[in-house]
C-alpha cells in the first residue's frame, strides 16, 4: 500500500472515526463504509480494548486505509519504541502530541522511518481559547490560541513530521506559513445540512470550509454515525466534496 497516495478521489479525503466499544461493532462500520470512505480512524478506545486485530481487519479489505490516533506523548525513548511498533501494523497515518519538547517528535519520526505518516497534534478541537487562559497558557486567549496551534505546526515541521491535526480554522494560516505539502487533517467537520447539531466540538468547518482553507483530510463522525443511513450519508458528504472540487476547477477555454 502506497502510504502516500493522492488523494484522487472525493471519497479519499474522508476519515471516519471508529469511535466505538466493541470489534464487532467496528467490522460492522467498516464494511458499511469501506467504499464510501478513504480511511478509518483507530483511536485509544478501540485500540486499548482490540489491539493491532482490528487494524489487520481494516488492512485486509483493501479498499481504505488506517489512521492510528493514539496521540502519542512521553518521552522520547518511549515514544520512539512506540512508534517502531505501530510501523508493523502497516497503517497510512499515526498521531503524536506537539508537547513539551522538539526531541519526542523527532524520536517518532525517526522511528517511523517514511514507512508511516506522523501527524503532529496542534490543540484538541474540543479546546476553546477560554479553556488554554483558565490554565494560564496565554495572556490574549484570542489570539494566543492561533498563535499556539502556528508555532506547534512549525515544531512539528521541524521535526519532520508530515503534517499536523488542527480545526479548519487554522488550517489557512498553516498552509500558508510551512507549505502545501504539509499535510493537514481536520477533525469537528459538520456538513452544511448538519447546522444547529450540538456536540463537544468548540472549532467547527463544513467541508467545503475546510478543504478551502487547505485541509488534506477531514474526520467526518457523528453526522454519518448518526443519520438513518449512515452509507446514504457518507455519500451525500462524498457529493458535498465533489461539488467543491468542480467549483475550484478552471473553466476549460
């Protein structure tokens, strides 16, 4: 599997969390949307109660690819032996916290050795700016928070990372300080006809808002999990990000 393939198809670009209790379950969704999807997210949850089986499964089909979101952080020997272990589960994408120092990011991605990409993780999007000033963070919780998510992405970089995860809302700033090359994957994305759902997302894009703003990948859960056919509305998404594509499109002459 090539771990770097383009991102070809509107489908490609879709990450759906596998955000639930049991592997029965998580088969049950992968193969509901193994074609109406790019990639799967295995996050601790599953992970911790499944173990590298339910990434063999997911491998196995063929038609979509594996983001492993355990959110690495420790140090960095830790994080370095970590990462060794996940390059043998053969998944496209893995995650590891933007934390206290440069030298875990390196050790991860030294680890990793091109064979997986590693994502650095900017600032949850379930953090507001208030939540970063009530710990003391920043003086200027409008600002700092950008600030902050900019000078993560930037370490991450050095790093070598390939990209970070961040909001849509930061994802121009990003593109536009380190490169189009850098990978940049989205989480808390709410379709246009999802408006007015609540939930514990602070930093929400559409999809097209995101992918206009640069972001490569967009993790798409609760309005697929949730809708009464779940396929019909990973399609209707799958519609949603073609029609932007179109739109960006140069006229023929």
């Amino acid at each position: 599997m090539d771990k770097h393939r383009l991102l070809t198809r509107p489908r490609d670009h879709i990450i759906f969390p596998l955000d639930v209790t049991s592997e029965d379950e998580a088969k049950r969704w992968v193969e509901v949307l193994r074609d109406s999807v790019g990639m799967f997210k295995v996050g601790l949850e599953l992970f911790v109660r499944c173990g590298p089986r339910i990434v063999d499964f997911i491998t196995s089909q063929q038609s979509a690819d594996v983001f492993l979101d355990l959110k690495l952080h420790d140090i960095p020997a830790t994080v370095g032996r970590a990462m060794a272990g996940i390059v043998e589960l053969n998944v496209k994408l893995t995650t590891v916290h933007c934390g206290e120092n440069l030298r875990m990011l390196e050790a991860a991605v030294a680890a990793g050795g091109g064979k997986v990409g590693v994502l650095g993780i900017t600032v949850l999007t379930s953090v507001s700016a208030a939540d970063l000033a009530a710990f003391g963070l920043h003086a200027n919780p409008v600002e700092g928070l950008a600030q902050l998510v900019i000078r993560r992405a930037q370490l991450a970089r050095k790093a070598g990372c390939a990209g970070v995860v961040c909001s849509g809302l930061e994802a121009r700033a990003i593109k536009a300080e380190i490169g189009r090359d850098f990978i940049v994957v989205t989480p808390g994305i709410r379709p246009a006809w999802t408006a007015g759902a609540k939930d514990d997302q602070m930093r929400l894009s559409t999809p097209a808002e995101a992918l206009a703003a640069g972001a490569d990948y967009l993790v798409i859960g609760r309005p697929i999990r949730d809708a009464p056919d779940p396929r019909a509305a990973a399609q209707r998404v799958v519609a949603e990000i073609s029609e932007f594509q179109a739109t960006r499109q140069p006229s023929p002459r």
